[in-house]
C-alpha cells in the first residue's frame, strides 16, 4: 500500500510540473538494463543508417524510427505504466483513446550544432493554446550533458501564457543518465543541444498525441498486420489498431484489431462506434425528426 502510494504522489508531482513547467524529469522509470539492450538492438542500426541532411534533422545527426520491430526493449518505453499514466492525465480529455505519435532513435554526433528550438505541436494546423496535441519523451541512451546535447528546454514556454510570451526565457539542459524519461508538452518550445564532446549522443524519443491525428510516423507502414500480430493488445491500439470513436481508423466499417486475428473474413460489414453524444443526438432525432 505504502509503494502504491509513493508511486501515486510521485506521479502527481511529475503531472504538476509538467502542467507547470512544461516538462519534467521521471527518474529511474526504467531499470537501465532495458535501455542497455535496446542500446545494444540498435548499435548495427546506427552503424548502418546514413546521416540526416536538412536544417531540422541536422547534418550530424542519424535517426531511424520503427524501432518496435527493432528491439524488443522498445516496448518497454513505449508502454511504460509511469509515462502512459502523465500522457493520459495530459491527453485524454481530448480524445477517447491516445496513440503513438512516433518511436525514433537519434544520436547526435560530435559537432553538432544546436537544433533551432521549436514547439513539436506545430506539426499540425489548427487552434494552439486551448489544450495539448502531444507529450514527448526523451530516453537517453547514453548520459545526457549540457556539452553532449543534452535536449535543451525553455521552463514555462508552454500552453497559452507560454505561447504569448515574446521572450521564452532561458532554456534548461535536461541533464540526467539512462533510466530517466525526460517529458515535455507539445507546446513547450525545446532542441536538441550542440555536441561539443567528441563522442555520439543517443537517445530515443517516444511521442504520444490525441488518438484523432494523423501521427507523424505512419504507424499502419511500420508495424504491418503480419508484424503487429504478436504485439499485445494495448501495443497494437498504440499503434493503430483501435477505432477512435466516431468510427475513425476503420477498416471496411470495423475496427482495424480485426486484421490481427486469424481468420479475417471476406465481406465484413460495417458497425458504427459513435461518440455517447452522437448515439444520444440520434436517439432524440428519432423521437423528433419525421423520416421518409
Ligand atoms: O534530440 C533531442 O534532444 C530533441 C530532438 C527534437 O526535439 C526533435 O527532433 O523534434
Ligand atoms: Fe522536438
């Protein structure tokens, strides 16, 4: 009862400095035997992949994505209990169901310069400042300092006041070492560090947004049917296998989890999942609208 409720109160305390500051900093939220083995998963993967080329990506810097069919430690991230519980206390008023937004790997090379500092919401049209689009999370591979490139955070850029403000104020490094699970709000103005050291920096990072966006990483491409098929069911939601009420995200009128089970039949046919307030608006209009 005692662990249950340490665990409760140190999750309301990341909750408020998130809502407050815009980001926090969940120590150990990992035992950094998983972060070594997905580090070791991904070592021919980096090795292989091609620097980046643009001004965001930066030119020294390599990143890959997929990486739940990588390594099997990535789910580990992607489903930890601790973060799934901040995202959902910071998204779910806003949808019915979260999902995975991306799962990349980025190691920043000596010589990096500083990535231009950027809100991660900005990746989608519409109103800003009324509620969050998304949480992200860097888990570094490697220790994270303030000369390695240690991602860079302003304190209190985020939400409507945060947007508003003409000066974001100084920018904190998010020093800390694998295990650790840095967090920020997809309004929180943030970029990765300038590598001065003369060794890589890795980290992954893991983004969560409202379950009725398009994600930035095509989830349906990475993680086919035949790959999605072994992962658990609260994965396979994460990644796209779940109908997001009204009906968004169907496959031939039902839910895309469908496409996991053995034998998928040939004709389907369609079945609403509608929002408790849609079934309610055509209860009524039935009782009230003359149909032909
Ligand atoms: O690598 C980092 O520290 C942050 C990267 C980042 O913010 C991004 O690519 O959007
Ligand atoms: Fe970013």
């Amino acid at each position: 009862m005692k662990f249950l409720r340490n665990i409760r109160s140190s999750r309301s305390e990341h909750l408020a400095q998130l809502l407050d500051q815009g980001y926090c900093i969940v120590e150990n939220a990992l035992p950094t035997r998983v972060l070594k083995s997905l580090n070791a998963d991904l070592d021919p993967v980096f090795a292989a992949t091609p620097l980046c080329q643009g001004r965001f990506y930066g030119e020294r810097t390599k990143r890959f994505a997929s990486l739940l069919r990588r390594s099997p430690s990535a789910a580990r991230l992607v489903l930890s209990p601790a973060i799934l519980s901040l995202v959902d206390a910071v998204l779910k008023p806003m949808c019915d169901r979260i999902q995975l937004n991306v799962a990349q790997a980025i190691e920043i090379h000596p010589g990096e310069q500083s990535q231009f500092p950027h809100r991660d919401h900005d990746m989608w049209q519409g109103h800003k400042g009324e509620h969050e689009y998304l949480v992200n999370v860097m888990w570094p591979l490697t220790p994270f300092t303030a000369e390695n490139g240690a991602t860079r955070i302003y304190p209190g850029s985020h939400g409507i006041e945060g947007l508003s403000k003409e000066d974001p104020g100084t920018a904190v490094s998010a020093v800390c070492d694998p295990g650790s699970a840095i967090c920020f709000l997809g309004s929180t103005l943030h970029g990765a560090g300038a590598n001065l050291t003369n060794l890589p920096r890795r980290a992954i990072v893991v983004g969560y947004c409202l379950g009725w966006l398009k994600p930035y990483e095509n989830q349906w491409l990475a993680y086919p049917p035949d790959v999605a098929k072994v992962f658990s069911p609260e994965l396979a939601a994460l990644v796209g296998y779940a109908q997001h009420r009204p009906n968004l995200g169907n496959y031939e009128g039902q839910c895309p989890s469908l496409l996991l089970s053995e034998n998928v039949p040939e004709y389907i046919g369609a079945i609403d999942a509608l929002r408790p307030d849609q079934e309610a608006m055509m209860a009524c209009a039935d009782n009230t609208v003359p149909r032909d």
